[in-house]
C-alpha cells in the first residue's frame, strides 16, 4: 500500500497543498472526537465525515432508541453548525417541511416562511413514515441545495447536510423510499446496539445532558467551506478511476443484482472518496479509499436478486475485483 500511495502521488499533475497543515490536523481531531461517540464503530463516523465534507447526505438505517439524533447532534456542536430536526408522520405537508408563502395584509404582499429544512444539518426523522409528497419535496432540496417556491427559487445554508433516519423493522404506516431517493444519499449505514462498554457508561451517566462533553467548533466554518470546495483539487490516478468503472459495470452485469449502480451513485462514491482521502492525510485518492467506502455508498443503490443482502452483493462484487 505505502508503493502504491507514493506510486500514486508521483502521478500527479499538480502538487499545490489543497488545505493547510492546520486543516488536515483540525481534521484529525474532529475524526478522533466523532469516534468517541461510537467506539468500536470508527467507518460510521468516517462514513458521516466524509459525506460532510462531499456535500452528500446519510441515511441511518436503524431501530428507536441507540443514539442517533444524539450522535447527529454531536457532530453539528462539534463543526458549529446551526441544527434543526424533523419528525415525519404520514400527515405532514411539503409546506411544513420546505415553508410556504404567507400573505401580509399590512404589507399587501406574499411573504416566504422559511421551514425548518433552512439550516446546516437537518435531522429528518423517521422519512419514510411520510408520504411520497412528502419525501419527494427534499429531492430537490439533497440535489440541488435550493428549494423553489411559487416559481422562486430559495438557496439553503451552507453547509447543508440532511441525516435521515428509517426504522427497518416496521412497516405499518409507513411509505418506502423510491429508488430515485435513496439515490440521492451519498452513504447509507448504521448505528447498531452499543459496545458492553459504551453502554454501561450510557447507563450511568443517563440523567446528565449528553452533549455536555461534546466539545464546540473543532473546525472553522470557513475552512470547512474550504475543505469542501478542495475536493474538486483531490487528484484521482486512471487506475483508481478504472477500478470504481469496473465495479460499476460489474454491479450492473452480475446475476445475482437486478439493479445496478447508477452514474451518479458512481460520481458520489469518488467524491466520498476524495474526502475519505483528505481526512486520512491525503490529496489523492488510494483504491482503499473506494474499498472501504462500498458498502456504505453502494450497497442501498442496488437491487439484489432474491434471497441476498445488499451488502453481500457488493461484497461478492468487490471480491471478484483484481485490486492492487
């Protein structure tokens, strides 16, 4: 890996430092606090980190109860980011979601409510308990990072990061995710039960506010803008490209997946990619990068044949790969 990597630097076609040492080195530590709040579990905070710094979103895909709004909360103190949360139900509107337009008699004009969609990390909880109206009003909203009102267009915050969550276990009032909008989510993982350790400690402590020790601002906003606009900087060698082409096209060709991996599903895992890359140290990217990144960025784009997990057909479809 070590020839690889410095194979791959000296392929390079320019060696401009994208961010500061200072950067890399807020980083780090942000990793290293966002992997407190999940011990034993370090790929779901570089998973969320990276879709952070790629401008994607995350689905959590898991049962009530193990920490998620707590976890994404945590990480809106740890970057200074102004955080708003959405509880879906079946009779929530498009309007309650993205705002409406209010007329004002003093005024004699229509003025726009802003919804809680306007801020930095929205929490949408719960998603597919709403209605297809419902979720297809954040589509463009993921993609696009506006929303348009009465024919006007409404840019949201930057950053902007939606973390959607969906219990698996219930389907009663419940409407799935079109394929169209797990599309739109850079990475889908999940939280599972906490360590013996983590949650004795969880036990203990159940009565104080979980936050409290969550440290403030680990990265500057600007700098995190910064970061975000480096990736485009992050350089990608033909043979890394050739790699995530071959597991695309494999994806899309195998027996065992009626549904393949799309472009954008492919364009996303090369940006969480690059930013995998930048909070390793890195301004390229190492076929490890994309390896360790499959499941989570490629498996919910799929549909496997019956009979087998996502995950599983991703990990036979890697398996069948000559990575070197």
């Amino acid at each position: 890996m070590v020839a690889q990597a410095q194979s791959l630097s000296k392929d390079r076609t320019a060696a401009d430092k994208l961010i500061s040492d200072q950067v890399f080195e807020s980083l780090k530590l942000l990793r290293k606090q966002m992997e407190l709040l999940v011990p034993d579990k370090p790929l779901v905070s570089s998973v969320s980190l990276c879709a952070i710094l790629a401008q994607g979103h995350v689905l959590l895909e898991d049962v009530p109860g193990i920490g998620k709004t707590t976890f994404i909360k945590s990480i809106a103190k740890m970057l200074g980011l102004d955080f708003k949360r959405v509880q879906f139900t079946n009779d929530v509107l498009p309007s309650d979601v993205i705002g409406v337009e209010v007329y004002n008699p003093e005024k004699q004009r229509f003025e726009f409510h802003k919804g809680p969609i306007f801020t930095q990390i929205v929490l949408a909880d719960e998603l597919n308990r709403a209605s297809p109206r419902t979720q297809s009003a954040l589509l463009e909203a993921m993609g696009e990072a506006s929303v348009t009102i009465e024919g006007k267009s409404q840019l949201l915050p930057k950053p902007f990061v939606v973390f959607a969550t969906q219990n698996p276990n219930e389907s009663i009032g419940t409407y799935p995710l079109p394929e169209s909008q797990l599309d739109r989510f850079a990475a889908k993982i999940r939280l599972d039960y906490p360590s013996k350790a983590k949650e004795i400690e969880i036990l203990r402590v159940a009565t104080l506010d979980p936050l409290a020790a969550v440290p403030e601002r680990l990265l500057d906003i600007n700098d995190l803008l910064k970061t975000q606009a480096a990736l485009d900087g992050v350089f990608v060698a033909d043979r890394v490209l050739s790699l995530a082409k071959r597991v695309i096209d494999a994806s899309r060709h195998a027996e065992s997946i009626k549904l393949g991996v799309s472009t954008r599903g492919g364009v996303s895992w090369l940006r969480m990619a690059k930013a995998r890359a930048l909070i390793e140290g890195r301004d390229y990217v190492v076929p490890d990068d994309l390896v360790q990144l499959a499941i989570s960025c490629l498996a919910h784009r799929i549909i496997p044949r019956a009979g087998l997990e996502n995950a599983d057909a991703i990990k036979n479809t890697l398996a069948q790969m000559d990575i070197d």
